[in-house]
C-alpha cells in the first residue's frame, strides 16, 4: 500500500514538474504580439546562437606536396541547390521566417549589421576584375554598392505654381533586390597534404551573382555578374548560427550553411582552373565544349589522388 502511494505521488509530482505551460489565447497580459517559442513548436528549440565552427587541422607549407585552384558556380535554379535560395523576402527588409533566412540575407545582414558583439562581415569590391581581396569596402560604401541612390533632373513644383521652369535635382534611394542573387561563385583551393595522406579542399571566397545589366538597366538575360567577395573562413562565424531547410523534410534536423559547405552538400560547376592564362573556361568554350571541359577538370582532380597510391 505504501508503494502504490508512493508511486502515485510520484506520478502527480513528475507531471506537474514537467507539464508545458501553454498560453491562452485570452491572456493578454502576457502576449505582446510576438509569438513564443512554445507556438512555434511543441518544444522549445535550442538555438545555436552560441555555436563555434569546427577549425581546419593545422596545415603547414612543407606538408603540402601538391595544391591547385579551382572556382565553381552554384546555380540556384537547381533543386538541390534550393536551401540558399529559400525563403524569398520579396524584397522586404525583414525576415520572413523566424528560423532561416536565404544565403544572401544572411551575408548581407552580417555585412550590414554584424552579430550581438557588433562585429561586421568584411566585404571586397571590384568582384568582377580581382577575387583576391584587395579592395576591402567600408560599412557605407557596401551599403551605396548594393542600394545606390539615383538622381534625377525635375521641375519644382513649387515653382510651377508661380509660373516659372525651374529643374532641381531628386535623389531617390533604392533597395537590393536580393532575390535576383541566382548564383554563387565559389573560390576554393584543393591539395594533398603528406602529413596527414589526405587529399582536401577548403573555399577561399565567396561571391554572389545576379544578372547583369544593360546602360538601359535591363537585365541580359544569361549574363551573371559577381557583386562582391567574402572570405570564407570568416563568414563561417555567421554561417555556422544561420539554420537552413532540411531536404530531407526533417524539421528537428536542421543544418547550417556551414554545415552545406564543409560537407559539400550543394552542386556545382567549374569555371575556370589556375592556369597560365588566368580565363574562364566560357572565354574559349562555349555550350555542351564548356560542360565537357568542366567534366574533365573534375575527373582529373579524382584521377590524381588515385594515382597517388598504388594497389
């Protein structure tokens, strides 16, 4: 009799300690508008807004034997490809989802606003002509790259009422639509490091892609053009917190955008290969020649850690 009771106590004790507190809908008082983790899911989800990235094993100029540069684009459009581009902001400044924003939401948001400690994503320009990072742009000048403020010539309205033509100039800000970012263009270095018998590879830069565009302003279509470089290896402490969609259709396993790059979960093309001539594969191939190339660097990066070691 004693145990029975006991374990009823026991019972009536644990459901009281670990019952969810749920919010009625009536109460006013403590519903400010802003919806509470325990309405978006039946649990409370641990953020990772304090996770750290998964530093690179040291790697020394002596151990590397071999080494070779390659950049890729990623295409947006492709379904696998979907979780950078997902969800659209509609050009809104605000977030769409509470738990995952877009690739280039998330860089330019780091770009602009930076993290809780007030430190800033460095941005480089000049994307087009040097993926080196030389020209390091200011808070300001990325903000008037992205959002440049137009002006032009009008008459006063004023001054119609009076009767006379007089021209003022209107300057008139405008936003970056970032939903027209539909490629990333990746800088990344393979080698093979004989202390550790490993063939690796590790993404210098990134760069977004949009659609370039005409003196007229509109866009020519299959045209892509990068806007700006991030350095990878920092952008990593803003990526490694941004959640992304589970392609699996996994909710309760969410991975990140530096989950995606460092296991290569994402497809791609090679443009171009470090060589002496310093071009794109497009500058001397075009069409199905160009995807045949891009297929033959990437069959001889497989080739030459094969060959490394004999059977």
């Amino acid at each position: 009799m004693k145990t029975k009771f006991l374990l009823i106590l026991t019972f009536i004790f644990s459901t009281f300690s670990f019952s969810q507190e749920v919010l009625s809908p009536n109460d006013e008082d403590n519903y400010n508008g802003v919806p509470t983790e325990e309405m978006r899911d039946v649990y409370k989800k641990n953020k990772h807004q304090t996770k750290k990235i998964q530093e690179y094993p040291h790697l020394r100029q002596a151990d590397v034997m071999w080494s070779r540069k390659i950049w890729r684009e990623i295409d947006l459009r492709q379904k696998i490809n979907h979780p950078f581009y997902y969800p659209m902001n509609n050009g809104k400044q605000t977030d769409v989802t509470d738990d995952r924003k877009s690739l280039i939401d998330v860089i330019f948001h780091a770009a602009t606003e930076g993290d809780d400690d007030g430190n800033t994503l460095r941005v480089y320009g000049d994307a087009i002509n040097d993926d080196e990072f030389r020209k390091r742009l200011s808070v300001e000048e990325f903000k008037q790259l992205m959002e440049p403020t137009t002006t032009e010539t009008v008459l006063d309205d004023e001054a119609l009422k009076r009767g006379e033509e007089i021209l003022i100039e209107v300057s008139t800000p405008t936003s970056f639509d970032r939903n027209s970012v539909l490629k990333w263009r990746v800088k990344e270095q393979w080698f093979f490091d004989k202390q550790r018998s490993v063939m690796d590879v590790r993404i210098l830069g990134l760069a977004p892609m949009a659609e370039d565009k005409d003196k007229d302003g509109r866009k020519i279509a299959g045209q892509f053009k990068e806007l700006f470089w991030v350095y990878f290896p920092e952008a990593r402490n803003f990526l490694i917190n941004a959640e992304v969609f589970n392609l699996v259709k996994n909710d309760a396993e969410r991975r990140t955008y530096d989950d995606i790059f460092m296991k290569r979960m994402f497809s791609s093309t090679i443009v171009k290969e470090s060589t002496v001539y310093d071009r794109n594969v497009s500058d001397f191939m075009v069409g199905l020649d160009a995807l045949l190339e891009a297929e033959r660097i990437k069959e001889e990066l497989f080739n030459f850690e094969h060959d490394l070691w004999e059977y």
